[in-house]
C-alpha cells in the first residue's frame, strides 16, 4: 500500500506539472509564429515561424519548377508535412548541390534543412546529421536512344557527364570513367543533347523523365543508396521533428501517397 503522504507528494508533483505545463503553452501562445503544436516552441529556425529548405533543382521527382515557377517534388511534400507539424510556413531556396552535400549551407545558415534527394554516406555524415532513411536509390546511364553503351565496359574512351559532388560522380570515378562535371541535372541532360558527353550517369530515379526526349536509360548500377534530410550538426530539436514527421507519414499513409503521386507507383512491397 502506498503511504498517504507519497500519494499526497504524488498530485502535488502532478501539479506541478500541469501548471509548467500551462506555462509552456501560454508562452508559446505569446510568441506570433509558433503553432499550437509544442514542437514548433522547441525547435530554433533560422528564421522563426519559418522552416527555410535548400535544394537543388532541376531534379524531378524529387525538386522541380511546376507550371507556375514554384519548387514542388518528393522532397518538397515531406518538407511541408514538416512545416505544417512544426506549424511553421516553409520556404524552398535553391543552392548548389556541392554546397548542401559539404554541409556549408547548413553551416554558413543559409538553410534549416538540406532536402535534395541526398544519399547518406560516411564522408557526408561527418560534416553534418542526417535524418532517417526516406528513399532507396541507385545510379543509372541514361544515353540517346540507339546508343550501344550499357555497361562499365563499354564507357571506355567515352566522355561520361556527372553532377558534380554527388555520389554518381563518385560511381564514375571509382570505376575509371573519364568525366565532364556538371553542376545541375539539367546543364548534364544539355550536354547529352549536344552530344558534348556520350552518355550521363545520376540517380536512376530522376531519368525516367527523359525517356521521351530521345534518350534511353541503358542500365541500373545497384549501388543500394538511401536518401536522407540533413541538419547542422547538434539540431537535435530539429532532427527530432524531422523524423518524427517521417514516423507519422509512414504510418498514416501520407508518404505513400506521397511516393505514388511523384513516383508514379506504388512503393516496392506495398
Ligand atoms: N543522390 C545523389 C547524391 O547524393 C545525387 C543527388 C543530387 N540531388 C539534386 N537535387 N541535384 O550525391
């Protein structure tokens, strides 16, 4: 049996802490931008009331310009599923790729998260945090159609284009390819049209697209890549919220809704 007195200690100490508690949310009422989601009053932004994301477009399915000039993509939705559980607005700044893959935008406070279809490597998770794993990915060799390449082998003595600092670059190099660097998706798809490269080599997952331009993907190279949002270093709060949000939209069916819409299928084993 419980003595009174530790019963009596007990609600004093459940007081307490509906009464921190009603500190807490009158506080954050005070504050303009915060929500009435707690997360948002813990969580320090760049800019506050405002989740501020860098990504690299061209990069369809992942970030791209829609009709109207806005950024839109995979990314981008799960950023706003963030945004709206933080309940903060969110805004897209586009960098380059090598600046949000070496951890300068995050550290120079351009950006609260980078989002950019990134794979999670070793090199890349000693410059900054990354969130938990939200995309499987592989590279491919996209070539005009008709081309004869489709291999490692067949790209001897060829002009292979690559976007640099990312990992299909590092893909190319690894195996001895000669490559022309490219800082975007789009000046590398360029090159191809131009036939200043012979063939180009990024994620699988974002040359499909270009299939109905006269290209053809030749080949998948599985190198068993996975996506990760990544924030400086110590943002735990943040992190947190990020992942949290990746918990939520995994088991309410968001993000395989998600997935479907910019996809286009459902994803694998579902
Ligand atoms: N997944 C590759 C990497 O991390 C390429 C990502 C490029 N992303 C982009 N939005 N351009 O290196």
């Amino acid at each position: 049996m419980r003595s009174p007195r530790f019963l009596a200690a007990a609600s004093l100490a459940a007081g307490a802490a509906l009464l921190l508690s009603a500190c807490a949310s009158s506080s954050d009422e005070a504050e303009p931008a915060a929500s009435d989601n707690a997360a948002a009053g813990e969580v320090a932004l760049i800019t506050p009331g405002t989740l501020t994301v860098c990504s690299n477009p061209p990069y369809e399915p992942f970030e791209f310009e829609d009709e109207t000039g806005e950024i839109v993509g995979l990314d981008i939705d799960i950023m706003q599923e963030v945004a709206d559980d933080l309940g903060v607005e969110l805004l897209v700044k586009v960098t380059a790729f090598e600046t949000i893959q070496s951890g300068v935008d995050l550290d120079t406070g351009s950006c609260d998260v980078v989002a950019s279809g990134i794979t999670i490597t070793d090199e890349r998770k000693a410059k900054f945090d990354f969130s938990d794993p939200y995309f499987d990915a592989d590279q491919g060799l996209l070539v005009p159609s008709g081309s004869d390449l489709s291999d490692v082998d067949s790209l001897a003595g060829k002009k292979v284009g690559v976007q640099q600092a990312t990992t299909g670059e590092t893909f190319a190099d690894e195996n001895g390819l000669q490559t022309v660097q490219f800082e975007d998706l789009g000046l590398q798809i360029q090159a191809l049209k131009t036939g200043q490269v012979d063939a180009v080599i990024n994620d699988i997952a974002v040359l499909g697209p270009f299939v109905e331009e006269g290209f053809e993907v030749a080949t998948t190279f599985p190198t068993g890549e996975q996506y990760g949002f990544g924030v400086k270093k110590g943002s735990t709060a943040l992190l947190d919220a990020i992942n949290g949000t990746l918990e939520r939209i995994t088991t309410d069916g968001t993000y395989d809704a998600i997935y479907t819409e910019r996809i286009g299928t459902a994803p694998i084993g579902k």
